[in-house]
C-alpha cells in the first residue's frame, strides 16, 4: 500500500513538473524594450511577451514551417508590419505563388510583376565582370546542371567574356582596361586580342545581353552549348535576355516590395530570377559594407516556397545566410516542405517557426536539424492555425531549452480560420488560404461562395462530408477532392471516413440536405 501510494504521489508530481519547471527560456531572453523587438505573442506556459531582438540573437535570420493555411503568409505579414514600424526597415519578398500582391498593395508597398518586366542577367550592377560571370556560371550549374557539360560549360564561359570585353573595348575611355584584359587573357593561355575579335566579329553590344552570347556561340559553330541557354532567349521566355528594367539598388532600399514570380512559365524562369536577385543582392550587401550598429535590420529577404534555390548549397541563399548579420540583412524563409531546405541553412538560422506539420517525415528532419523534446513533436501534431513552436538560438548562453510553444502568433490583422471536421479530426485553416486553394482547384466566383456559405452556416465550422457533397455537386471526380483534401492534411484513416458518410448521406435521402443555393441568382 505504501509503494502504491508513493508511486501515485510521485507520477502526480511528475504531471505537474511541466509548471514548475516549464520548457521557457529565461524572461529576459524573451522581454525586451518594444522599440527595440519586434512583438510576437506570449508563451504557452507563462505567457510571457516574445520579442524577437537580434541583439540577443547568434543571428538575424528566420525560418517558418508549416503545411497550408497553418499561418505560414500570417505570421510573415504580421512580422513584417511590425518591423517596418519599429525599424523602418525594407523588405524584399521573392513571391513563388503570388500570394503577397494584395496586402503589399494594401500596406503602401510596392508590387512587380517580373513576367512583365525585364532582368537582363548580364547586368553587372557595379559589380565586376570576373565575379558577375561566375555569378552567371553558378546559377546555370545549378537549374540546368551545366557541370555536366564541362566543354559546352567553358565555351560558354569563354562567350560571356568575350561578350563583356567587347562592350568594355567600345567604350570611351577604356582603352587602358581593354590593353589590361588583352594581356591578362594571352598569359592566362585563351585567347588574346586578334583571336577574341575574329570570335566576335561585327556584332553591336553596347547593351550586352544573352541573345548575344547565344548568337556569338551560334556563330562560332558551338551549337550544343548555345541550345543549352538558349531556353532562356526564345520569345515568350526572354525575361532575362532584353535590358533591365529593373533597378535592383533601388528595391533594396525601396520598402516594401513584393517580386512576384508567379507569372513566369516555368519553376525553371522562377528560379533564374530568385537566382539573380540574390546574387545582386549579397554583391550589394558586400559593396556596403559591415555595418556597425547590430541593433536593427537594413533589409528583410523573404523567399516563400523557393524550394529549388533553397535546397543547393551553391545558392546565394547560404551566402546571405553565413554573411547577412554582419552587413544586418535578414533572410527569412517560408516552406511548407522543410526538406526543401538545405541543412546549412537551419545549422546557421537563429530563428526557426514551425507552425502544424502533420507528415512524421517532415517533423523527424524538423526535429534533427533543430533539436527539441518528444513532447514538443506530439504538440507540433496538434496545433491548430498560428499556433507555434519556436527555436530560438541566444548569443547569451543558457541552461534551459531554446524550444518553446506559443499558443498563437498575435497578429496586426484578424486571423480568419475556417475548421472542416472530418472523421475524428479537425482540420483548422485561413479563410483566405482556403479560398485560393479552392479557387487553384477551378472553382468559379459563384461556386466559391457557395462553399463559404456552407461555413458561415456552422459558424466556420463544416463537416468533410458535406463539403465532399458539394464538389462533386460541381462535377469533381474523386480522385481530385482526395487530393484536395490531403493538401487539407486529412490522413489516410479520415478520408476512409469522410467518404463513407458521404456516401451514406448520398444514399439516406433527408438525413441531410446540402442545400446549394446561388445567392446570385
């Protein structure tokens, strides 16, 4: 009796250790004069005010996690906001969906749209030629594998110089830099004067462009390695191949600005731009120098599901990453895949979000690359939209855990959630989140509206099967609600669940009645 009494006294105490000794950081990591930190929200446990400072920080960059709708575009905003007030600072955002035009507009910031406008990759925006084709070079090795074509990798190469010392040699006043180049070049054991001009003949370029490096490659017979870059030339895919009309020194101080790449054809264009834009951006952080107050950040660079430039230890994302704090550049990086991001990229980021994420696969890279509890994982399962864990790496050193549960991030705007149950499980998401996806599914303005008046109907609140009834009210096969619904992240288990009440309902005429009325009408 005594054994059992005591082994009941001591697993009592044991549920009550996570209040005495809740997994926080100190309050004054936390706390911190509001003109100075950006305010976040409270802790779970003892509602202490969160304020990321990057004073108190090893480093000023931020990543958030989560699946859809669980306030990944949310908490950026919000931080944003806040930030721009606070620090007045600037703020590029590299915009992979498009999902940040209207509330940048909103906010009095600046929208572009780059398949509308021109980045002409040769461009050396200060920068000197050497570093801006091995720039160029870089990038390439990166979208199109260009090291696997080491012949083909070097006439193009060769091509770019050609075409820079052209230019340079038409140029007023550059006689002596063109005399340096010529000698530079015949001891470097390539080509000298006589044989660059032969290479280059006639052609105009004042204006040096990447058509030209293709027809000068066309020209020299070198047809493999001009059909590798040509992709970027043909009409309807040339938004790199014409003169700029973009001012990138401008947009780093500019703002708010939103670059939409959504427009661009392909992942492949998509990531040619986020590509540059970096480049120019850290050669523009280096020209200014390290600053010497770390008390603010000069420039927000936001990248939202740029997973391919993410994932390359090559990229320019690393760069900023290991040198943006001395310069006070900030890299803030949203996914909801983080396998999309390298693992250099979490070992050097001072800040990690992670909001719901549902798949064990995403949350095991999660917790490796971060570190944090077995209990902070089974939370991270649960969580609804806002809801967060946050890894904060201190420069101060400290005894207690760097990974701590906020209930919700306190945003500047309301967060409208819609919750959809479905079998034993509610799924919550923005209203807006939710919205886009259904519109990306094909839904029209009158059947959107429908479905949001199914919510409104519950108080936001409408079950799996009844929003099944409605999609294939509309038409859709199976196949494609399942897929939408797993985006939703429903597993495998409520799905089973969803569809057999839909098809019980379906078969039970009265016991429910989805009505579907067009207000519009």
């Amino acid at each position: 009796m005594g054994i059992k009494s005591s082994y009941m006294l001591s697993t009592e105490l044991a549920s009550k250790m996570i209040l005495v000794h809740p997994p926080e950081p100190r309050k004054d990591l936390l706390l911190s004069d509001p003109s100075q930190g950006v305010y976040i929200g409270k802790t779970r446990f003892l509602n202490t005010p969160v304020f990321w400072d990057p004073t108190k920080l090893v480093n000023p960059h931020m990543a958030i996690l989560g699946i859809t709708g669980a306030g990944k575009s949310y908490t950026v905003k919000t931080f944003l906001t806040r930030a721009s007030l606070v620090w007045d600072t600037n703020a590029i955002i590299l915009d992979w969906v498009g999902e940040y035009n209207e509330w940048v507009r909103q906010a009095g910031g600046k929208v572009i749209n780059l398949a509308k406008e021109r980045l002409n990759i040769l461009d050396l925006v200060g920068l000197p030629k050497r570093s801006r084709i091995k720039q160029i070079i870089s990038a390439l090795d990166i979208l199109i594998s260009l090291k696997d074509y080491p012949n083909e990798r070097d006439e193009i190469e060769d091509a770019l110089e050609a075409i820079y010392y052209q230019n340079e040699s038409r140029r007023p006043g550059m006689k002596e830099v063109t005399e340096d180049i010529k000698k530079r070049k015949t001891k470097s054991g390539k080509f000298g004067k006589a044989e660059m001009q032969g290479m280059i003949g006639g052609t105009d370029l004042s204006k040096p462009t990447l058509v030209d490096v293709v027809k000068l490659l066309e020209k020299q017979g070198k047809k493999k390695a001009a059909r590798l870059i040509k992709r970027f030339t043909i009409e309807g895919t040339d938004f790199f191949a014409g003169s700029s009309t973009l001012d990138i020194r401008k947009l780093t101080n500019g703002g708010l600005v939103n670059i939409d790449l959504h427009d661009l054809p392909t992942e492949e264009m998509r990531s040619l731009a986020g590509l540059t834009i970096l480049q120019y951006i850290k050669e523009l952080m280096r020209i200014q120098g390290a600053a010497e107050d770390h008390k603010k950040v000069k420039l927000f660079v936001v990248l939202d599901e740029a997973w391919k430039i993410a994932q390359d230890d090559r990229s320019d994302v690393i760069t900023i990453v290991r040198e943006g704090r001395k310069y006070n550049f900030s890299l803030l990086i949203a996914t909801q895949n983080p396998t999309d991001m390298n693992k250099t990229i979490f070992s050097n980021i001072g800040t990690v979000f992670v909001l719901r994420l549902i798949l064990k696969e995403y949350r095991d890279y999660v917790r490796n690359s971060i570190g944090y509890s077995e209990f902070i994982d089974n939370e991270i399962s649960k969580f609804g939209v806002g809801d967060a864990a946050v890894n904060m790496i201190f420069s101060q050193r400290q005894s207690r855990v760097m990974t701590f549960l906020m209930d919700k991030i306190d945003g500047e705007e309301p967060l409208l959630i819609y919750k959809l149950k479905g079998g034993d499980m509610m799924v919550e998401i923005e209203r807006e989140q939710f919205v886009r996806m259904l519109y990306e599914l094909g839904l029209t303005e009158s059947q959107l509206s429908m479905v949001k008046s199914e919510f409104e109907k519950g108080d936001g609140l409408l079950d799996g099967e009844k929003l099944v009834a409605v999609l294939e009210k509309f038409g859709y096969a199976k196949p494609s609600i399942i897929s939408f619904l797993r985006q939703l992240g429903i597993d495998e288990k409520n799905l089973v669940r969803i569809f057999s009440l839909a098809k019980m309902r379906k078969a039970t005429k009265g016991v429910v009645n989805v009505v579907l009325e067009d207000k519009n009408a």
